[in-house]
C-alpha cells in the first residue's frame, strides 16, 4: 500500500499536467488512522466528480459494539455518520478553488427518514464512508496545490470530527440508538397486539409544505380516540400512549381539508424509521404496508387480474394480463395483485387517486348496467375476502362515497384534524340501510396466491439489450424515473419511494435482473427476484453491484423491486 508521503510526492509530479494525469492517483494511501482510497478519478473538470473513499479500522474509530450490534441500531447509526460528515464537509465545500466542479465536496443527504445507505456502512472490523470530491484544475490543467489542501486538510478533519467517537457527542449517539431501539419495539408489538399500524399521543403529522417533508409549525399535535388507544412498553422511552390500527378494514373519512390524507400520508411513509424532531418517530406501519392507487398508461407484464378484471370484451386474457398502456382500472387492478404477491401485509388506498369504476360500483349503476355486461369487479367486492383468504388488511380514505362503511371494521372521522372513532355511529346507520349483494368472486380471489409471473409456454424474456463495452446503459432521470437499455422504467406514482438513491438502487436491480434472465431466458423470474431480495436484506442496497458498490445506493422493499421489474417496458408482451 501506498503512503501519504507517496501521495503528495504524485500531486508535485504531476501538477500543471493536463487533467488526464490525475488517474496516476487511483489506489490506495495509509493516512495516520484511516486508508484513503481514490476509487475513480474524473475525466475532466466538468464531468462528475471522482469518487474517494476512507476506510477507519473500529480499533481506531472506538465506536462500542453495543451501539451497532443489531440491525436497526447499526442503521441508525450509520444515519447520523453520514449526516455528521456532511455536515462537516459542508464547511470546507468550494474553498478549494479551480474550473467546473473543482473544491465540491458531497456525501448523500439523508431526509426525514432513516435508511440504510453505502454511503456509509460499518461492522465489527470497520467504517467504510464512500464521497465525491471534484479535483481541481485551471482549464483542464491540474492545480495540485488545491486537490492537496482536499486531500491533506479537509479529509482528514472530516475523518476525525465525525468518525472518531471521542470526538463526537457520546450522548446524542446513544440518544439515536435508543430511539431505534424504541420504534424496533413497536414494530415487533404490532402483530403480537393484532396491529398494522400505531400512531403516538403528540405526533405531528402535518408538513411544512407540498415540497418539504419537515414539521409544520403550529400544527395540530395528534390525539387517539379513547376507544382506539393503546399502550406500549418501550425499551427505553417507557410507556407509550397512541392510536392503534387494527388488522381488518379501516375507514378514514371527514370533510375536505380536515387530515384525512395527511393521517394516510404518515401511515403510508410509517415504513421507514423516522429521526429525532421529525414528529413522526413513533407513527410505524407494518414495514411491508404499500400505497395503491390508479396508474394511467403503466406497462403491465404477464399479472394476473381476473379478481377484478375479466371477461374482456375484446377476449384479452386476465388470467395472464400485459399491456403498455393500462387504463385507470386494470393498472389498479395490476399494483393491488403484485403488491400481494411481494408479500403486503397491508393496502394503503386514498379514493382520490382510485379509478372510480374499479373501487365501486353503486346500486343505480348495477341497476342500468346488468353485472353479466361489467368486466370489472370492483374493489369492495373483494376487500374482505382479500382480509379473510390473504391476511391482507386495507386502510383507505373516502369522501363522497359511503358503499365502505358496510364491510369496515373500523371507521375514523378526521375533524379539523382532529381523530374520531366513529365506528358504532356509522354501523348504526348501515342497520338501517342494508348492504346490496356484490357478488364475491372467492375462488377468482384465491389466485392472488399464485406466482405474479406466469411461467408457462409464455416465458418473461427481455428484449435484446442494447450494450457499450459489454455493459447495460442505465441513465436515471431524478427519483421518477430511469432508463435501462432503450427502455423506460416509470416509478412516480410509486409513492413510498422517498430518496433519489432508492431509484439508483432498484435501476442496479433491474440491470442485474436483466444480465440475469439474458444468461439463461428461461430463468423463473419470480425465483430470481426473491433471492435478489434475500441478497439486499444480508448484505445491503450494493448486494447486485459486484465489487465496485457506488456510495449513492439506499435501501429498497420487496414490494419496490416488484413495483420496479414490473414497469419495465423492455420485456415481450
């Protein structure tokens, strides 16, 4: 291995070159505590910045295991690692100077939520923190003087501000284990109390706008109906007082604007762990809970749909259903079923964003319409059966429509944001005015169970994918979208999807599904993709990366990677 003194003796040797010397510098440089590593040097000043990475042995860092020795604490703490980072390299972004992105310093930046990212990943042996740093230059001619100041000043006070625990605030750590450790605890209490979700006493659930996912100020703090309340027992917080979702149907309704949406926004992003003054740290859904809601012109590949959708006028088969242009229902049809079958536990469903005619159809309409001329079985035809056969519970938000309150097992009022059980009342009412007949399709139902590809004389085989140098061009277009080959994968409306980093990490997914299924077509897809998800729970986001893992990777779900490889618009329809 190289040293520092190596390093510097490059930089002089090189310096006033043309900017393409700069890739004599890949390797590896023991720095007193820590091994710098210059994993991939720019092109140029322009392009993006090379990746840098420092390896600190624990010996040397001095973290406790006991901060890291679960899961859920070892992400909690590699959070605040990245954070502590960034924070402090912001204070040395640009002071380098240079053309283009000379001085830029970056590491991921984590939002409201805690997830597991390979910008920063540890065990018992060590810290790994991958990071950009743009090498300087005047022109395309190198300056470095100013890549030393990065590399010999401003890393190393990095490393030792916020990778050395003596150095940082020993109390906050524990703090955020501590708080880890607590929502960990609700989430292993909600199915031994027969829950898919819990909402704390004092949460605060609003946000600050549309586009900010911080507290709103002055916000209604949340307070369970009495009749809903549960209490906790946390590890450390003690007890904890709060709403309790139950397992079943659950109905949130109210006027406009008085929070339905926002309790089901908080539910829907209960998945993910949230940090300390976020409001949300004690709101946790069943991790596996997934949002559902029409989708207009997604592509569809070989899903079964005949629960809801059949006898097509045009004979199109259900049973084995594709399309690159789905209509409202059949899309929505589509992303209950694979939803199911990448094991939720839960659909989240606000009626807003629904397809009408897929969620219900009211009497007069079945009056005028006869049932052997509608393909579509809506949605509360099935909802209790998909409870009863499949386990799975449903919590959906309605405003104009009551045809719900006859099969719900609970029913919330959101009033001025304030939280009503209502449940007695509405069941009242529904005595007085009996359910029609929907007519169940059970044994339709029971299909959910099978494979959601179908393996038959049908194989799911891809395209031909276009190659440069024997590699698969993925281009990623923000946290939306990205395109695999000369194909597009569309995520928008995949709405638990909240980091650009989580979209990086599903189009790596979908390239090694891809290199996967081109070795050997007749690969079973649904095999392949459960031992992807087996891979990433082990090893983390950069399980399919191979050796070169890039430090801008976070965390995906099952029910994401089906969402993902289901959208892609490359496979034979």
């Amino acid at each position: 291995m190289n040293t520092e003194a190596q390093l510097r003796e490059q930089l002089n040797r090189i310096n006033r070159r043309s900017y393409p010397a700069y890739k004599d510098l890949r390797g590896s440089y023991q720095f007193p505590g820590y091994i710098l590593h210059i994993d991939h040097v720019q092109g140029d000043p322009f392009a993006a910045p090379s990746k840098v990475s420092v390896e600190v042995m624990q010996k040397m860092a001095g973290f406790p295991k006991t901060l890291f020795s679960e899961p859920h604490r070892r992400i909690a703490l590699q959070d605040h690692l990245i954070r502590e980072f960034g924070k402090v390299m912001s204070g040395y972004m640009f002071q380098a100077k240079g053309s283009g992105k000379s001085g830029l310093m970056s590491i991921s930046k984590c939002g409201q939520q805690v997830l597991e990212r390979t910008a920063l990943t540890m065990d018992d042996r060590r810290i790994l923190v991958r990071f950009e740093v743009g090498f300087s230059a005047n022109g395309r001619t190198i300056n470095a003087p100013e890549l030393e100041k990065i590399l010999f000043r401003f890393v190393p006070e990095c490393v030792k501000r916020a990778l050395y625990y003596n150095n940082m605030d020993a109390k906050k750590i524990q703090e955020i284990v501590e708080l880890a450790d607590d929502q960990q605890a609700i989430r292993e209490q909600l199915p031994e109390r027969g829950l898919v979700a819990f909402v704390a006493n004092g949460a605060m659930l609003p946000r600050e706008s549309g586009v900010s996912d911080r507290p709103m100020r002055g916000a209604v703090p949340f307070e369970s109906p009495e009749s809903m309340e549960v209490e906790l027992t946390l590890p450390h917080k003690g007890k904890i007082k709060g709403m309790g979702i139950p397992e079943g149907i659950t109905l949130i309704v109210g006027g406009g604007y008085h929070g339905k949406s926002t309790l089901l926004k908080a539910l829907e992003l209960g998945v993910y762990n949230h940090i300390k003054g976020d409001g949300r740290e004690y709101v946790i859904t069943d991790h596996t809970a997934m949002k559902i809601r029409a989708e207009d012109g997604r592509a569809v590949s070989h899903v079964n749909i005949s629960p809801f959708i059949n006898n097509l006028p045009n004979g199109k088969d259900t049973v084995d259903f594709s399309t690159e242009d789905a209509s409202g229902s059949t899309s929505q049809a589509a992303n209950v079923v694979e939803t199911v079958n990448a094991g939720a536990k839960v659909l989240l469903i606000d009626e807003d964003t629904s397809a009408t005619n897929f969620m219900v159809r009211d009497e007069l309409m079945q009056s005028v319409i006869a049932k052997d001329k509608e393909p579509i079985t809506p949605f509360i035809d099935q909802a209790r059966n998909l409870y009863k056969n499949q386990g799975v519970s449903v919590i959906l938000v309605a405003g104009s429509s009551g045809a719900y309150f006859h099969i719900a097992d609970k029913v919330i009022q959101m009033d001025t944001y304030r939280t009503l059980d209502i449940t007695e009342k509405v069941r009242a009412i529904c005595e007085r005015t009996p359910e029609k007949e929907g007519g169940v399709h059970e044994l339709a139902l029971s299909m959910l169970g099978n494979n959601l590809w179908k393996q038959n004389d049908r194989v799911l085989t891809a395209y031909k994918v276009e190659k440069k140098h024997e590699q698969i061009k993925v281009k990623q277009f923000g946290k939306d979208s990205f395109s695999i080959g000369k194909s597009a994968v569309e995520l928008k409306y995949v709405e638990q999807i909240v980091d650009v980093e989580q979209t990086t990490t599903l189009s790596y997914v979908m390239k090694y599904v891809l290199e996967q299924l081109e070795k050997n077509p007749h690969t079973e897809i649904y095999e392949l993709l459960e031992m992807i998800c087996d891979r990433i729970n082990e090893e983390g986001p950069g399980a399919v990366c191979g050796r070169n893992v890039p430090g801008n990777l976070a965390e995906v779900r099952r029910q994401e990677i089906y969402a993902c490889v289901n959208r892609y618009r490359g496979f034979r329809i």
